[in-house]
C-alpha cells in the first residue's frame, strides 16, 4: 500500500530564480533611525502612556531595520519566507525586505576550479594522468541552493567525472591512424569536456565558461616505453619521407637523361644507376665514391 501511495506521489517542480522585489534601503534606514529618535524622546518624558506608545515604536524600527540587506557586486540573497522560496534578490546596494525573510548570500562571481591529477586509462587501455581547469558561474541562485547540497563541491566532483569519461573515451595517441586522439585534438577535446561538464552541473544552475585541459600524460610507469615507441614511430615516418624524396630523385634523374639522349642505359645499366642512387640518397653517413677509370663493364 504504501509502495503504491509512494508510486502516485506527485513530482516536486524544479524551484527556478525569480526577482525578488525589494526597497531601497537609504530610506527604509533614515526612517528607523528616525523612529529610535522619537521613541528616545517619547521615553524622555517619563508619562506612562508616552512610555508605551514609545515601546511600540522601537518595536517598529526594530522591524524595519530587520529587514536591510546589503547586497555587494558579485553577491545575491536568496530570500525565504518559513522555508518557501520567494525570489532572489540581485540589485546591489543596501535593500530592504520582509524581515521574517531568510536571506541567504550566493557569489554570483566566476569562479575556476582546477581538478587533480587524475590516473586513468585511454581507449586503448593505456594509463595516463590528466586534469583540467573549469571556469564557472552561478547563473541561477535557487538552483544552487535548493538543488544540491553545495554548489562548489557538486562542481569538482562532476568535473573530475567528466574529465574520466572524456579520457576513456579517445586514446592518448593517434599514432598515425585517422582518429581522433587526445593529444592531437586537443580543441575538439576540450570543446566536448565543456559540453559534457555544463550539462552535467546545469542541475546546479552553475553555468560553465570555459574549461581547459592542463595536464596531459602518458603515466609514470609506461612513460619510458612510450617515448622509445615514439621515438621509433619518428624514426619510421622519416625513413619513409626519406625513401618517398629518394625515389621521386631518381624518377626525374631517369627521366631527364632519356629525354636529353645523354647516354643509352639498358635495363641492367638502369637497375645498378638506381641502386647507386638510392644507396646515395638513403644513407645515414656521407657516401665515398669510387671512380672508374675504365669502361662500364
């Protein structure tokens, strides 16, 4: 029974920011202050009928200087009436409002927050470690306050999260396949991170401004076999651009000497002029040429 009651419960609207209206405070101020005097020169008089009507007067200024609020650039107050939300408050300046209000102080300034650095693996199953910094603001103040327990740490934790998922995501390195990775992507990267991270925290009502990947790394104990694997990629893809000039080289060298006629070659002249050159051209030390003084066979 009461799985069924629980079942048809009616769902909870999400409180979104509305304005709260409020007073000018200069005013509201001077008129307290203004009460306390009166009440001050009610009491001077010592009669008893101006002793108590001047008792209901402090009474009233204490009610109205209850109710000022200073609200700092970069601030809010969110204000609640016996635990019901009535609006925020963003004008700055010193405000009045109900004084059975609570009124509670929300920056509104842009924060960042830097993550630590995480361990975990790539797509490949590699370990790596990263962190990123979030820049991020509060954009709706009932949100952050009645939506989560702390807006701050819902923030670093939903931002270590996506920084995990987006690093399980992409491998580290491409190594040389059409993909995206996250070394060589890195904008793309970090536009999805940013993405990911404000629909994340939108709950919050924290909207994120920018993020940025800070570290990114192979981790400690297969760093050195990384960089050897590196290094021998860089060492192949050399070789390969090295062989490509090399053999475009001797096309044209070829090419030019059978359209100036310098010389007849036969296919076994061509095949040793080519294994000549290419053994010139491809070689890591300086060739050492030997001349022939005599004829070609």
């Amino acid at each position: 029974m009461s799985g069924e009651l629980a079942g048809t419960r009616p769902a909870v609207a999400p409180v979104s920011e509305r304005e709260q209206r409020s007073l000018a405070g200069i005013p509201m101020l001077v008129l307290g202050l203004a009460l306390i005097g009166g009440a001050i020169a009610l009491f001077s008089t010592h009669k008893p009928t101006a002793v108590w009507v001047g008792v209901g007067v402090i009474v009233l200024a204490v009610f109205i200087l209850a109710g000022l609020t200073a609200v700092a650039p970069g601030q809010a107050r969110v204000v609640a009436l016996f635990g019901r939300y009535l609006g925020t408050v963003r004008a700055t300046g010193l405000r009045w409002v109900n004084p059975f209000t609570v009124r509670r102080r929300v920056s509104t300034r842009i924060r960042n927050h830097e993550t630590a650095t995480l361990k975990v693996n790539d797509a490949d199953g590699n370990p790596i470690e990263m962190a990123a910094v979030v820049v991020w603001q509060v954009s709706d103040t009932a949100k952050s306050v009645y939506s989560v327990e702390d807006a701050l740490n819902f923030v670093t934790t939903q931002a270590e999260t996506a920084v995990r998922h987006i690093a399980g995501q992409y491998p580290y390195d491409a190594r040389g396949l059409d993909r995206i990775s996250l070394r060589d992507k890195a904008e793309e990267i970090t536009s999805q991170l940013s993405a990911e991270l404000a629909q994340r925290v939108a709950v919050a009502g924290v909207a994120v401004i920018e993020s940025r990947i800070t570290r990114l790394s192979y981790a400690t104990e297969i760093a050195q076999a990384m960089l050897r694997r590196q290094q021998a990629d860089a060492v192949v893809a050399a070789r390969e651009r090295l062989v490509e000039g090399a053999v475009g080289m001797v096309r044209t060298a070829l090419r030019q000497i059978a359209d100036e006629g310098l010389v007849e070659l036969d296919e076994e002249r061509k095949a040793a002029m080519v294994s000549n050159l290419l053994t010139v051209l491809c070689s890591d030390q300086p060739a050492s040429p030997v001349v022939n003084t005599g004829s070609l066979y």
